[in-house]
C-alpha cells in the first residue's frame, strides 16, 4: 500500500508551497484576561505536522535539559512555582527562555491570532454585539479562528486547519457552543475542528503560551525597540508574523453595524445559542433572588437583636 503523502502532491496546485499538506494544525492561548488588564489577546502558531514535530522535539529536548516539566511563561519569568527556587536563578531563567524563543523563531511554524484593547471594547455599546460575544475574550476567540482560516487561504492552498485552544475554565462552556457552531460557518469553510487541551497535555500549547506571553508584554511597552526575546521569537521570517495585529473600535463597530444589518448572524440561529443565553439570564436570576434572600436574613438578624436590647 502506498502512503497518500506519496501521490498527494499531484492533487494539489503546483505553485502552492504547502503541496503534500493534509492537515495545518494552530493551537492557541491567551493572555490579559486578568482584572485591570488593558488589552485580552489570543495568540499561537500554525503551521504543518512536519513543522510541528520538528519544532515540538527540539522544544521537548531542550526542557529536558533543565528537567522542565511544563513550561509556562508566567512562572519561567517571575520565579514562580517549576521555576522557583534557589536553583531557578535570572539568568538561569532568562537562558531558558531566550532558548525556546529561538526554536518557535528558527521553525516553520508562523505567528498569528487577535488582540483587543478594552478601552476599544468599552467604546461599543450595540445590544446584540455584546450578546454575541458577551466578553472581549469570545470576540478574540472568533477573530484567532478567522486568521487561522484566512492564512490557510493565502498560503497553504486552502487546506484543512485542526485548532486546539488552551482551556480556561472562565470561558468554557460559550468557548464550546463556539467551536461547534463556527467551523459550519460558510466563511470558515477551511476549519476543520475546534478542540481545547491543557499545556499538560500538549507541547504546542506551551509553545503559544510563550507566544501570547510576550505579545501581551511587548503591547504595553508601545513603540520601544524589540528587546533580545522578541527578536529571537520572531526569526528568521519577520514579514509573515502578525504578532501586534490588534483590533480598534473603529473595527468594532463596523462588526456590530454588520450584525445590525442582518449579516454575520449564524450564530443567533444556533438553539445551543439560544439555551445558552437563556442560561445566563436564569443563572442571574437566581444569584438577584439569593441576594435578597441574604438581605432578609440579616434584616431579620438585626432586628432580632435589637428586641433583645
């Protein structure tokens, strides 16, 4: 039996690059959704399985040399739990660091996904975009799968892309109705499925943790010049990276007018939507009525206490 990567690239166009591709994989993670954060993005890489396992081997043998477990950026940079310790000095830490950059910088894999400024998210006040999205982290979450589907487009003849997400508990159960509703969409023909792991389990999602870290990092420091890491993490192919691609509310708007006007509304139809929403209006609900509740309870209280006086 031959295999299909043997004769596959007869069936593609000759001048596409990515000719015996099957399947591009993205995977994804976030960064900036803590309080008092002024920008939420979701970041990560695409690229081929051949890509991936290059990248993914070098990045699992250069762990291992400092018997790294999972790496999360947060941690490596501040000292924090795998990473703290006396043994876990700066320098130590910044090696690690600038090391695995240049692996993500020197692969074949590309950065891309969505940023999103929340005073550019406060500006929009439109009902049904905000049912739409309910959080600026929903509204990055549709772009990073719209990028994912768009690069396919430009540079890999339109070929199949498996997204994985990193999971976050906050935004889980609308992050699933989303993945089952989106790749449907007729404009994201390309999207093969929409999945969610933990960096645990999956060594690209430590990848675009390093990723979305430094992203979120480098858009608070504004115009400075790239530091050492950052141009590591970029590499050799600068031109095709869309790491500070963010939104505006100039774009935002323009998204909830579209939804006004009756287009991009797919997502309404969905009974998954619909239950959803409905979900969070009862959930609401309850939380108002146990809060008056407590009010009559500690009324009560009081009141009990002051006969006793």
């Amino acid at each position: 039996m031959i295999p299909f990567r043997e004769f596959a690239p007869a069936l593609h166009a000759t001048g596409c690059h990515f000719r015996p591709t099957l399947v591009l994989h993205a995977y994804f993670d976030e960064t900036g959704t803590h309080s008092g954060s002024p920008l939420v993005s979701i970041l990560g890489l695409i690229g081929t399985e051949d890509a991936w396992k290059d990248a993914e081997q070098k990045w699992i043998f250069r762990k291992d040399k400092d018997s790294v477990e999972k790496f999360h950026s947060f941690d490596c940079n501040h000292g924090k739990g795998e990473f703290s310790g006396s043994d876990w000095k700066r320098p130590r830490r910044d090696v690690l660091m600038s090391d695995l950059a240049k692996i993500v910088g020197d692969s074949e894999l590309h950065q891309l996904g969505f940023s999103l400024p929340l005073r550019a998210w406060e500006k929009v006040n439109d009902q049904k975009f905000k049912e739409r999205y309910q959080n600026p982290y929903h509204f990055c979450f549709e772009h990073a799968v719209m990028a994912a589907n768009l690069w396919s487009e430009d540079f890999a003849n339109r070929e199949p892309v498996a997204i994985v997400f990193a999971h976050q508990d906050e935004y889980a159960e609308m992050s699933k109705i989303f993945a089952e509703i989106l790749p449907g969409l007729g404009s994201l023909e390309g999207v093969a499925s929409i999945a969610f792991s933990t960096p645990q389990k999956m060594v690209p999602l430590q990848m675009a943790d390093l990723v979305a870290y430094t992203v979120g990092r480098r858009w608070l420091r504004g115009k400075s010049p790239l530091t050492p890491l950052e141009q590591k993490l970029l590499g050799k192919n600068k031109e095709s990276k869309q790491l500070f691609k963010t939104g505006d509310a100039a774009f935002l708007l323009r998204i909830a007018e579209a939804n006004r006007a009756g287009q991009g509304t797919a997502i309404f139809h969905s009974q998954k939507w619909h239950a959803y929403l409905q979900r969070r209006v009862d959930e609401q609900a309850r939380q108002e009525r146990k809060g008056w509740g407590l009010l009559s309870t500690v009324k009560a209280a009081i009141n009990k206490f002051k006969r006793r006086r």
